[in-house]
C-alpha cells in the first residue's frame, strides 16, 4: 500500500459493503469516500481507523527504509548504455584469414 487512499480502496474492497452501508457505519461521507478513491484528497488516520472499524478490520502501519536516491552519474551510464544494441547487428566477421596473411605477409619480409 502506498497511500492512505489506497488504504481506504482495500477497506472498501475488502469489506464487501457498498460504499453508501460503509459510509453511513463509519459516520464518514460519501463524498469524502469517493474524494478518497480518486485520490483528489487523502483521509486522516482517524477516518481510516473508523472506515476499517466499520468493515471490521484493524490497520496495520508498516514502516520500511526509503530508498537511497541514485546518482545524476550513475543516471548518466545507464542512459549512456542504452545507445548501443543489446545485440550484434550482424554476424561477426571472421578475421583469422586476414591475421594470418599479414603474419604471413611480415615473415616474408
């Protein structure tokens, strides 16, 4: 879960109520359900708490380590990187004969 309005959509999901017979147990409004579902606002954790009450589930808060952020440099290789084909466009060319004629070539002079 990434947002407490994503919270309020697995509260409704999971309570297998309408949004109007959720609204109404958990004295919050509809509109601020549907504001909430849309994501246009976020609900307090106290709306969040009675929303989850009224299905008769309990929040569980989570907190795990932010991300380190990555580097304009590293940024920079990676997009380096995606200017050259992943594969060969073509076969290789063999370039043994050509070795061994100039070696070839060199001994004879």
């Amino acid at each position: 879960m990434t947002s407490l309005a994503d919270a309020a959509a697995e509260i409704l999901a999971r309570s297998g109520m309408t949004k109007s017979a959720l609204c109404a147990k958990a004295k919050v409004s509809r509109t601020s359900l549907d504001a909430y579902l849309k994501g246009t606002t976020q609900p307090t954790i106290a709306q969040i708490e009675r929303l989850a009450a009224a299905a008769g589930l309990v929040p569980q808060i989570s907190f795990v380590e932010r991300p380190k952020p990555v580097s304009e440099q590293f940024l920079a290789v990676l997009e380096f990187g995606d200017l050259f084909p992943r594969e060969p466009k073509g076969p290789l060319v063999n370039l043994g004969p050509v070795w061994r004629a100039a070696r070839e070539h060199t001994r004879e002079e």
